[in-house]
C-alpha cells in the first residue's frame, strides 16, 4: 500500500479546510457517523459533524462540514488559543483524507462484484476514528447487538462516567454535553451494572482501559495488521472480528476484514445463500491489500438492500 503525501490544510479565518483526492463520498460517510455516533460526545445533523474533544490540555467543540474542494474544520475551544496540530491529524485520519480513490479501485478490480460496487460508489471511505480508545470501546459495546442498542449504551456509558462540558465548553453546540469516559474513568467502573450488560463486556472495558493505561503505545499504526490483531485479541473480551474491526477503523488497516461479519455475509449472498465465513476469507484473498475498503462497499450495499 502506499501512501501519497498529504495536502497541508488550509487556514480558513475561523476554520481550516482539509483537502482530499476527489471523489469523496460525503454522503455516505454522514449517515455511517449518524448511525455509530455517541450521544453526549457527537452529533450528526446534515452536511455537519460535530463532536466534543480534550487534546494537547485543550477542551472544547469542533464541526466538520464538506466544502468545495475538502473539509471544513470549525474549532471552538475555552481559551481561543489556535488549534492543535495533532487535532487536524486526528480528522484526516477519521475522515480519510489520505486515501487514494484510484489506486483502491484498481486493488479491487480483480472481483467483478466488489469493482461493480467501486463504480457505483468511487468516493467511499472507511470511517477512522478520532479517539482509539473511544471507537475500540464503541467496539466492545457493539458486541452481539444492534448498531441502535450500541448506540444507546454509548450514550448512557457517556452520562454516567464522562466528564461533562462548561457552558464554554460546548460552545453554543446543540447536543454535546460531555467528554467521553478516559481509561481512567472506566478501569474500576463498574460498567455492566450500570449498564445492565454482560459482565463480559464490562470486564473487557475494564480490561482495555487497563492496558491503556499500562501500554500508552496499544494502538500504535506503524504495526503490521497480524501484530495489530494478535496484541488486541491478548486483552479480554477481544475476539477476532473486534480486532479487524478496530484496526480497520482505528488504526487504518486497509487489509483489515472482521470476517464474521453478518453484514458482509448478507451483502455477498447472490440469491443461493450467504457465505461461511471460511469461504468470505477464500473469497477475500483477491480483495487484498484493500479488505477493509471491500467491506465498507458491502456495508454500504448491504444497507441499500435493507433500506425501503
């Protein structure tokens, strides 16, 4: 896989605007954060993704919104001191900006469904993650449920363990009320009780917060997919497909697959059956260094399918 050198943003008065490699598939990238966003933390209205951050000892608002020739980053923070550089990287990664559209369309071109799909979308993006810990807890969260009951243990995780925002704070954002929970809020929290979940799930939060708080570097991109995958799966509660996923989403994996997924299953299913899960991974093997980019084209084909 390589990787083109990234645009320097552009400082735009109040905002700055990221560029990207047209085709750049906005509207699709909307709805998936609409649908995994965590209420207190973010908010998705059309054409505007808002979210709550604390980074570099700043706390604070920010929105995205698509401009004529990249993204607009809007920032508000208590103290009106400038924006952190490692923000603006924080939301190339999450938004994507650094894929290339030509060079994901040719890795996948060797699987004539997965290029029908290339053609009918060329601006998919996998959506990344501005804060690893928070997207790998979503993760956990995720776990054997719905993307909507997710959703709803996401927000009353945030209600009960995050820190809430000043009115500063929030600057005038509709919405956003708090931080999400740091390591340090979760790894005592007594996370299943509260919110009535699997003992399981909570001791594999309480697990992950732990090693973050013992391996500042657990989610370190320059590591291989199988070093990546094989380190997540040795904390509790991380099963394969929670390991693609975060190294998919947090971690930019491009090769990434969670296997198991049903959704792939559903979307590969040619009117003769879905596919096992070995025969996914046969399937993939002309998907690769790009995986993880097939299944977003499927995800997004599987919720055409399903949706009137």
């Amino acid at each position: 896989m390589s990787v083109l050198p990234s645009p320097a943003p552009r400082a735009d008065r109040a905002s700055h605007v990221l560029p990207y490699r047209p085709p750049y598939d906005w509207a699709h990238l909307e709805r998936f954060l609409a649908d995994h966003a965590s209420p207190g933390v973010e908010a998705v209205t059309p054409g505007r993704y808002a979210r709550s951050f604390a980074l570099a000892g700043r706390r604070g608002t920010l929105a995205v919104t698509p401009a004529a020739d990249g993204l607009s980053v809007a920032v508000r923070c208590s103290d009106g001191e400038g924006v952190p550089k490692e923000l603006l990287a924080r939301l190339r990664a999450m938004f994507d900006l650094d894929a290339d559209p030509a060079a994901i369309a040719r890795g996948l071109a060797r699987d004539p469904l997965i290029a029908g799909l290339v053609a009918r979308r060329p601006g998919l993006r996998i959506p990344g993650a501005f804060d690893p810990f928070e997207l790998a807890v979503r993760a956990i969260l995720g776990q054997q449920v719905s993307v909507a009951a997710a959703t709803r243990l996401a927000g009353r995780l945030v209600s009960a363990f995050g820190t809430p925002l000043t009115p500063d704070e929030r600057g005038g954002e509709p919405g956003l009320t708090h931080l999400f929970p740091a390591p340090e809020q979760l790894v005592e929290a007594e996370v299943s009780l509260v919110l009535n979940m699997p003992r399981a799930r909570g001791r594999a939060i309480q697990g992950l917060a732990a090693a973050m708080r013992a391996t500042p570097d657990l989610f370190d991109p320059r590591r291989d997919l199988d070093e990546t995958v094989s380190r997540l799966k040795d904390l509790p509660g991380i099963g394969d497909w929670t390991a693609h996923y975060v190294a998919m989403r947090v971690l930019a994996q491009a090769d990434a697959l969670p296997a198991g997924d049903v959704g792939l299953m559903r979307a590969l299913d040619d009117g003769s059956g879905r596919p096992s899960r070995l025969a996914l991974l046969e399937r993939s093997a002309a998907w690769r260094p790009w995986r993880a980019y097939a299944a977003i084209h499927l995800w997004a084909e599987d919720a055409a399918r399903r949706t009137p």
